[in-house]
C-alpha cells in the first residue's frame, strides 16, 4: 500500500522554512505498512494545488495533506479539495465550538470562523493542541486526510486521530520495520566495501547515507507480519555490527553525544573539554543531554593564544615554537584542562576552520585533537574537507568518538 505526502505553503519553497512534517510523518507511514511513494511541496496557489492533489489521487492508495487549514487567504487546502471531490465546504458545528473554546478570554476575530469549513461529508480530527481540526475523507476508493502544518499541531493530530484510522483501514497487510546502524570514522566507500555483501542482498533493503557526522546504514524490511520483519531487521544489523565493529556507536535517532555521555555516566568518570576551532561546539552538544551535569565538569573555549596560556597552563614558547595548531599544543591543552578541572577526562581541539588561515604546511582543515587520560595524553591528527561550519561539525564529532573509543577500550 502506498501513500504520497503533500506539503503545502509557499514559505517550504523559498527557503524560510525547513520541512519536518513529511519526515516525521514518512516514519509513521512505514509503521503502519503505508510506503512513502512521493512527497510532494506545493506553495499557496489554488491552481498548482489541485494539480498536484489530482496527480496524487491517480498513484497512490493514501494522500496526506498538511497545512493550509487556519484562517487567512492563502489557506485554500479545504477550498481544492473540495472542488476535487465535488463536495461543498459546510460549516461543522463541532469544529466551530472547539475554535471558540479553544480563543475563549482573547480577542476574536470572525475569520477563525473559516477554519472550522469543511466538505461535505468528511470526517473531523480534533486539534489536541491548536485551533484548526483536521479532516479526512474516505469513500469510493479514495483515502485523503488533512493535517494542520503547525508540526507541533500536526504530530499531536496524527498520534491521537490519523494514526488509529489508518491502521484500521490499511494496517495488517505488510508490516514495514527500519533501524538506522549509525556510524562514525569510516567513509563511505569504506563501510560500502565492507557490507557490500549485505547491501547486495535486496531482503532486506539497505541503503547508505554521508552525513557530516558519519555514515547512516538504513535497513528496511517488508514482511507479513511484525515479528518477522523485525527478526529481520535485527539479523541485519547483527551482520552489519561484526563487519563494521566499533566503528557502529548508535542506531536511529542516538547521537553520539548522547552514546559518550551514558558511557562516562556508567563509568562514574568526569569529563573536560577545551576548544580552540570548535568554539564551544563540543560542550554545547554534551550539555544537550538532560543529566550531563552527571559527568561534564567543564568547558573551556580557549580562542587566542593568550587564552591557552592563562587558562589552561599551555607554555607560551610552546606556542612559539609549534604553533598553536600543532600535536604538542594540543596535548597540552588537554593536560591543562583535565588538571584545572581535576576530572577524570580532558578533552582538547586546536585547528583551522579556515576559510583563511590556512598555510601549506598546515592547510584549512587540518585539527589537532587530544585526550588526556590516567594512562597519558594521546593527539589525533585530522584533515577535513568543506566550509567552516562543516570542519568545525567534523571536528566535534570526531573529539567524541575519541573518547567513546578509549571509554569503550
């Protein structure tokens, strides 16, 4: 069974605002056995939206339509469908009482009214957490559901109305399970060389992702019932993990600050971190994690040379001799930290994010990171491609994964 997603608002096509919804409701989709065929984003024009409604009315078995729903005139979601189904938009009384319950005590403006049009003969989905209600309609084959595009509105509309409707009437048939195997430290062509045998396969599918963070092994698995499907998606990532090893620190959603921060929490140890090119990247991602306070004393951004001298004990010919993005300064960096600290872990970076900067002897991208330990003080050289941010995104993952891998031996 497939379903086509359609997002519509003009702000999704000039760029002022990111797309969450189709990902979030892509995920949900699977879930119940819907495959994503198509998602389409269409921008506030009456006739393109009809186009592309029409258009997914021919493909697919479920259309899900999102935004469009309040009050002003560039919301004509309702209007289109009702001319595609031929339906008037009547006022629900239903949906009219919960807009005014919902703005009782503010001042109302009669144009909330509008929101609570709907056509004939379609279903209401409450709103749990907004003004506008959602709708769906399914008779003569045809399956369409409109959800708010307020994501916030939208998740709570799905899991409390949409999700149990669709079940009902497209579950059971094929069950579909994901896992996502989240890697870090190899590239892409190194973890496709190294589970080619299993992206062959095609049962399950498995597909790969190059992110900045790493390399993401998606599987997907399509069986007739919920418990094979995922038998087999855990066998997948069972092969997957023996081929791959430590390089494999998550799977879906877990980032690795979230993996390094459990790791140090079971290990009772306290961890510092100072920052050079990474500007306070680092830390900001460790305190992220609600607890982290269990196991990250502190953060330093030491930017000027002067900095790394006064706060972290770095010797200033050190710096003179090295330069401040060497192996040796980034060992004393960490050596600094770890003692001002007094924690179990010290964490450093030094390098150069560029767009400027770089040298030939020490080009945009080159980072220094180190970690001091009870053992001693080991430093990692790294040269990095892309723009600041990006080097800079690279770095601070590749200074976690360091201390996941000298936490997990």
């Amino acid at each position: 069974m497939r379903a086509e997603i359609i997002v519509t608002g003009t702000e999704l096509l000039s760029g002022s605002v990111l797309d969450t919804n189709s990902l979030y409701l892509s995920e949900e989709l699977m879930l119940i056995g819907l495959e994503t065929a198509f998602k389409t984003v269409v921008g506030d024009d009456e006739k393109d939206m009809e186009e592309a409604l029409r258009r997914s009315m021919g493909r697919v078995e479920a259309v899900i339509v999102t935004g469009g729903l309040g009050p002003t005139e560039d919301d004509v979601t309702r209007k289109v469908i009702a001319k595609i189904v031929k339906k008037r938009l009547v006022l629900n009384e239903d949906a009219l009482k919960a807009i005014h319950a919902r703005l009782i005590g503010r001042d109302y403006a009669t144009s909330n009214d509008r929101q609570a049009l709907v056509p004939s003969g379609a279903r209401l989905l409450q709103n749990p957490v907004g003004i506008a209600p959602g709708f769906f309609i399914d008779e003569e084959g045809l399956f369409i559901a409109v959800l708010p595009g307020v994501p916030k509105e939208l998740r709570a509309m799905f899991s409390e109305g949409l999700r149990p409707i669709l079940e009902e009437r497209f579950g059971g048939k094929t069950f579909i399970r994901r896992r996502v195997v989240r890697t870090c430290g190899m590239s892409e062509s190194a973890v496709n060389q190294a589970i080619q045998d299993t992206l062959k396969r095609g049962v399950p599918v498995v597909g790969l992702t190059a992110k900045e963070t790493g390399v993401d092994i998606r599987v997907i698995a399509r069986e007739s019932s919920a418990e094979q499907s995922q038998a087999r998606v855990d066998r997948t990532e069972a092969m997957i993990r023996e081929k791959l090893g430590d390089a494999v620190y998550g799977v879906d959603g877990q980032e690795l600050e979230e993996v390094v921060g459990a790791l140090l929490k079971q290990r009772r140890l306290k961890l510092a971190v100072a920052e050079s090119c990474t500007g306070g990247l680092i830390g900001g991602r460790i305190t992220s994690i609600a607890g982290s306070s269990e196991y990250f004393e502190r953060g330093v951004v030491a930017y000027s040379d002067l900095s790394k001298t006064e706060l972290l004990g770095v010797p200033r010919d050190l710096i003179e001799r090295h330069g401040a993005v060497s192996s040796e300064v980034a060992a004393a960096m960490a050596l600094g930290i770890r003692q001002a600290a007094r924690a179990d872990l010290g964490l450093a970076v030094t390098g150069i994010a560029g767009p400027g900067g770089g040298t030939e002897q020490k080009p945009v991208g080159l980072v220094i990171i180190a970690l001091a330990t009870i053992q001693g003080v080991k430093t990692v050289e790294h040269r990095f491609l892309g723009d600041r941010e990006q080097v800079r995104l690279k770095a601070s993952q590749m200074a976690l994964d360091m201390v996941r891998m000298y936490l997990i031996g």
